[in-house]
C-alpha cells in the first residue's frame, strides 16, 4: 500500500481537486482507495456527499479537529491499498508527520504569480529543515497545475521551478494541468474529470495518475 501527501503553503493551488481526481482515477481501476481529508475546511468530504452512489466508491475521511492524522492513516492503511492526503495550505506539526511518513509528496503550485512562488520557496526551505529533523528522504514532486501554456508570465515562471529542481531536493513532474473549467464542473458534482465531457482533462489526468504510479512501484497490497 501507499500514501499520498498532497500539500503546499499556498491555499487555493489545486491540493483538493487533485487529490480527488487522483482516487476517481484509481478508483476506476479498482484499486481500494481513500481520502483523508485532513483540511479543516471540509472540501473534500462536501464534495464526497455529492457523490453518486454508483460511480466508483472513493471513500473519505475527515480529521476531526485535534485528530490524530497519522492515527488515521495508520489504520486506513490495513484496508486500503492507495490513501491520498489532502492537507491544509501549511506545513504544521501534524501534517509535517504525515507527509514524513508517505511514499510521495505532491506539491501543487501556480505560475500564475511572484507571490506563487515565493510561497513555494519558503515551502522548499522548510522542507528540507524537516528531512533533516526527522531523518526521512521525503520524495516530494511538483505538480503544476491551472496552466496556461499560451501565458507568458506562467512560462517565465516554469522556469523558476527548473531553478528550484536545481537548488532543492525536488522534481517537477512532467505532466501539466491546464486551467479548465472542467475541474471545477466536475468538483461540484462529486465527480473526476474522467467522469465528465473533456476530453483534454481526462487526458491528462490519466497522464498524471500513470506518472505517479510509476513513482509508488509497490503500492498494490
Ligand atoms: N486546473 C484547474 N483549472 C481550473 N480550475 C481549477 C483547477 N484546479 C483547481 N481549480 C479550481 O481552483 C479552486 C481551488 O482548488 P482547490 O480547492 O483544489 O485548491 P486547494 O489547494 O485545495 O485550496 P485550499 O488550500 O483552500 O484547500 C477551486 O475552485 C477549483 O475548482
Ligand atoms: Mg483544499
């Protein structure tokens, strides 16, 4: 089995809606998956009660407040082969554990902005204080996310990330995701892109979740 953080400093970057789309998609492929959706503003579980009931189960789990994460985690991971973390935009006590214990951290940034990146910056810095605090490698990856290719300032940016690559310990996977509306169409009926009308979307979801996997050789219980 394998866990999943999905975390940045910065809110409203995507954590949420990746993390869903993520399980919807290895849902579909039949492998037991959760969320736990340890942010306290609840997106996740909200778009879990729009779910229907007869589309592949992605069950969630909300972290009630002083929780303990990795509690939960701990024993979700006796019955699910694939638990994906949504974590709140901060790198706190709780979540710094949680993310010390997964397999793969993915941290989803913008290139929409200098204040984007700068957040990513700081999230980087702190990243490396808590490898070497609690002695773990710590796999994390970026995932860009709400891009837009035609946008210079989002290619000028890209090539930041390229930066941090060099001066972190971090990788930028390759797959993009693009701004659509989609994402959002799909969020607020409980669904995955994969469940929706884009073909695009689905495209690249389906590039995300296979470059991820090979990342987590092992997962299947
Ligand atoms: N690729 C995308 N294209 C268009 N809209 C997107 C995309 N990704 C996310 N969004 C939208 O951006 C908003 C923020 O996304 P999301 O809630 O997943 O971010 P978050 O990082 O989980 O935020 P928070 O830190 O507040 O929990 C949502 O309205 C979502 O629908
Ligand atoms: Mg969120």
């Amino acid at each position: 089995m394998a866990v999943v953080t999905v975390i940045s400093f910065k809110g409203g970057v995507g954590k949420s809606i990746i993390s869903q789309n993520l399980a919807v998609y290895f849902a579909h492929k039949n492998v037991e998956v959760c969320v736990v959706d340890a942010d306290p503003n609840k997106s996740t579980t909200m778009w879990h009660s729009y779910r229907p009931d007869d589309l592949s189960p992605v069950d969630v789990y909300h972290v009630p407040k002083n929780g303990d994460l990795l509690k939960i985690v701990n024993s979700l991971s006796k019955k699910y082969e694939l638990i994906f973390i949504d974590c709140p935009p901060a790198l706190e006590m709780v979540t710094s554990k949680a993310v010390a214990k997964s397999d793969l951290s993915i941290i989803p940034v913008a290139t929409t902005g200098g204040n984007d990146i700068w957040a990513t910056k700081e999230f980087l810095e702190h990243l490396e204080i808590l490898r070497g605090r609690l002695d773990a490698p710590i796999p994390a990856y970026f995932v860009v996310n709400r891009f837009e290719a035609n946008v210079r300032l989002h290619q000028a940016y890209l090539e930041i990330l390229g930066e941090y690559e060099s001066n972190y310990t971090i990788k930028l996977l390759k797959t993009y995701l693009a701004k659509r509306t989609a994402y959002g169409e799909a969020n607020t009926q409980g669904l995955g892109v994969l469940e929706w009308d884009n073909k695009k979307a689905k495209q690249e979801i389906k590039l995300l979740a296979a470059e991820i996997e090979t990342l987590l050789p092992n997962f299947i219980k």
